[in-house]
C-alpha cells in the first residue's frame, strides 16, 4: 500500500561538533544509537544503517597533506593537523569580544547568552560550531590564551599594512614570523576588495612577503604601485611562512573577485541574500549562486554568509528557516564552508543589549548550530572519494555525492514557497532504490512530496 505523500521538513543531525570525531560518527547524532548488523538493501530504516555506512562513507589523508598543519587538497577541501577541517569563521570576534561582558542591561534577556569571561565565550562560539576567529592582529593576550585552551577554536590572522616601505615591510615581517609559529593560526587574511579599494598592490605585496618573491606577482604590480616613489621589492625575499598557510579575503564584487584570484589561494564571495522575510536564498546580487560561479575559478570558496540584518544595504534579518537554507545552498553550490557576518556588532540590537550578539538570537543561534552540527555529519561524505554533481529540478537546487551503489544528496528549497517534487526526479532514483534519511535513517516513500519553504533534506540512495 502507497503512504500518503510525505512533507519534508528541515532534516538536520546534531553529531559530535569536532571534525576529529566525525570519521567515528558517520552517520551523525541521531544515527548513533543503532546496533551493527542488518543488510541497508532490506532494512532501509532499521538498526544496521549506521555500522553499514562505516564501511562506506570513508575518506584517508592525502599524502600531499601529509605533516602540514593547513592543506587545501586537489578537490579544494581543508584539512588541518591531518584531519578533516570545514572553517566556520566569525567576523570581528577577534576583538570585539570584550564588549559583550558589560553591554547588557540588568534584566534584560540578552543575560541568558551574555559569556561570563572569555572562556564561557569561546565556549558558546564551540557549542555553536564555529571554529576560526579573525584578526589576531587585534587580540588581547587574553583571547589568545584562552583559544590555546579550547581545542576547537583555531585563528585566521589578518594582515593589513604597506609592504612595500622598509619600514612597513620589516613589520609585517615582525607580525608575520610569530603568528606562523603559533600552532593556532591556520589561514591568513589579506585586504579585502582588491581593485576596489585600491589595494591590490597592498594584498599581492603582502603575499610576497608571506611565501617569498615571485617573478609573476611582481609582473602583476608593474605599474599599479603609486605612492609616490619605487616600491621597496628585496630581491630574494624569502618565505617568511614556512607553513605555507592559505591567504584568501573577503571580495564582494565581481572584478574584486577576478583580481582576487591573482593574489589568493581562498576567495570569500559575500552571500547576503535576504531583503525581507520571504527572500530566496538564490536569488538576487548576492545570492548563493556566486559560489558555484567563483569556484570554477579553481580556488576553494568560503562565503561570507548574512548573519545579521544590514540597513545601510536594505538586508534584513535572517529568520531561523532562512538561515538553514541559505547555508544548504551555499553547500550545493559547493562551499567548503563560511565566515559569518556579522557575530557582534552594534545593529542591529537585539534582546536588550546595546549592540548585537548573534547568540542572543535564540532560534537563530539554534539554526546556525544545527546546520554546522549538519556539515559534521556530512564530513565522511565530504571527505570520501565520491562523485560529485550539482542541479535543479522543478525548483529544488541539489548536491549529489555517489561511491559505488551508495549516493548522498543534500537538496534545499531556497524560497519561501512550498514546492511540490517527484523524488524519483530529484534524487535520481531508480525502480528498486531505497531511500532513507541521513540524520535517523528512517525510509523516504520516493512518491510526489512537498518540501517547505527553506526546507533542507539530506538523503542516502541505496541502490
């Protein structure tokens, strides 16, 4: 007998938040409870599906990134001290973190998330699932010891000064030299907006001092430099990061995004989608279609997501269902994961604070832990030496993940509209597979079903 058609509704896991436990958790959270055993093509749902995975969904070292404490591999995966790494990085969390301790009223329920000192707020940062902070540069010593202390908080270092004085080049030499010997430090962060701002010559001088000189790059600043005298360019400048780690920025506009990809080795696309509460995540001029048209660049793609409503852009704040979707899209389009913006900041307030702290956003601050807690589970998926497509049908974007007989698709509704799809169609079903969820393993009937507005759905496909 057929079941009625099923309504998908937001289908997200809640494993371990650790990458290092994700290879052990492959099925996520919910799938941990099951008992070995049973056979995935007779018992979709059934205790077996967790322990049946395993031998599935695996992923290994590449050799190249073998001893490097920062790798981008060939399919533009991260990985970090040998083990699987999605960066989930937060703006100005650097240095502005003091200010939450003392900007919330008496009273008022921004008490209920305001962090006691700053180990309670990286703590709250891990629980969420974020794992980078920006600009070292900025930091107290304070920050700086307690992310020494909490193993799942890591730095990006922001460089941002002339390169090309003796001056300015002997100090970010001085900044540079220290930050590459902390363990911590896994990406750099260069000047955003090349070109628009002027300041190509700024990012490509910096990476030459970074990774040491380059005949290429400095055929790039012929002529671009003009600050009114010859740019001081020491001939055999040697690497002064010996780690080699990635150097990206945030490039919001297209030919900021082209001239990015001369100087670094991560582009960051801003993805500020929603102009009201019934916004696609996809749509407009700055949706999540610009990851998928930058990352044929050949570079990996962090976007910097739209975590707070903007006024001066006419962007407003994310609802809950909007969050979940926009970071699925981003992933179908191929993320290697996000830097946030803005997680504190002074709009818009929120909760009774003077200024604004994502997690006082309860039900948003739920949504952002449910969809990092989502990419954990993914992670041996990600990781594995799968196949990988991407598409639309009948409005449902979609990302296809296929090893052997075995296939994983994420597919998001990005609009606020109910759609109604063939799952058969969407999930590139054939007569005789089965479906069932990624999150609990229980059976999809693959008949015509409905998928809410931003609804998410991640489905394993055994053949």
């Amino acid at each position: 007998m057929r079941v009625a058609p099923l309504v998908l509704l937001v289908s997200c896991s809640s494993p371990s938040r650790r990458a290092r436990d994700a290879g052990a958790d492959a099925g996520g959270g919910a799938d941990a409870g099951g008992d070995a055993g049973g056979d995935a093509g007779t018992d979709a749902g059934g205790p077996g599906c967790p322990a049946d995975r395993e031998g599935v969904w695996t992923f290994a070292l590449p050799a190249a990134c073998d001893g490097k404490r920062t790798c981008i591999d060939d399919r533009r995966r991260f990985w970090v001290d040998g083990e699987p790494f999605i960066p989930r990085g937060v703006y100005n969390g650097g240095f502005e973190w003091a200010r939450l301790l003392d900007n919330c009223p008496a009273g008022e329920a921004c008490q209920a998330t305001t962090p006691t000192d700053v180990d309670d707020y990286l703590r709250i940062l891990g629980d969420g699932g974020f794992n980078l902070v920006m600009e070292r540069s900025r930091f107290t010593a304070e920050l700086t010891d307690a992310i020494g202390r909490e193993d799942r908080i890591r730095i990006a270092h922001l460089l941002w000064s002339d390169p090309f004085t003796i001056e300015g080049h002997d100090a970010l030499v001085a900044e540079i030299e220290p930050a590459a010997a902390d363990p911590e430090v896994v990406m750099w962060f260069g000047p955003d907006e090349v070109d628009l701002n002027d300041n190509f010559p700024m990012a490509a001088g910096i990476r030459r001092i970074l990774f040491g000189e380059d005949a290429d790059l400095d055929s790039l600043l012929a002529g671009r430099y003009d600050p009114g005298g010859a740019p001081y360019l020491p001939e055999g400048e040697p690497a002064h990061d010996p780690n080699g780690l990635p150097y990206g920025a945030a490039l919001a506009w297209d030919w900021g995004l082209a001239e990015g990809t001369n100087v670094y080795d991560v582009l960051l696309p801003i993805a500020y989608p929603y102009e009201s509460g019934s916004h696609a995540a996809n749509d407009g001029r700055w949706g999540t279609w610009r990851v998928s048209a930058v990352e044929g660049e050949g570079a990996p793609v962090l976007p910097v997501l739209q975590m707070l409503g903007i006024p001066i852009m006419g962007l407003s704040h994310p609802r809950p269902a909007q969050i979940e979707a926009l970071v699925a899209s981003s992933l179908v389009h191929g993320a290697k994961g996000a830097f946030h913006y803005n997680l504190i900041g002074d709009q818009p307030t929120f909760a009774g604070r003077d200024g604004w702290f994502a997690a006082d956003d309860a039900d948003g601050w739920a949504a952002w832990t449910r969809m990092n807690a989502l990419e954990d589970s993914l992670i041996p998926v990600l990781y594995s030496d799968a196949t990988e497509e991407m598409g639309e049908t009948n409005g449902i974007e979609w990302r296809r993940w296929t090893k052997g007989d075995r296939s994983v698709v994420l597919f998001v509704n990005p609009t606020a509209d109910l759609v109604r799809a063939n799952l058969y169609d969407v999930l590139g079903m054939a007569v005789g597979d089965v479906a069932r969820r990624w999150d609990d393993c229980t059976p999809i009937d693959p008949v015509p079903a409905e998928l809410v507005g931003y609804g998410v759905l991640v489905a394993e496909i055994v053949r």
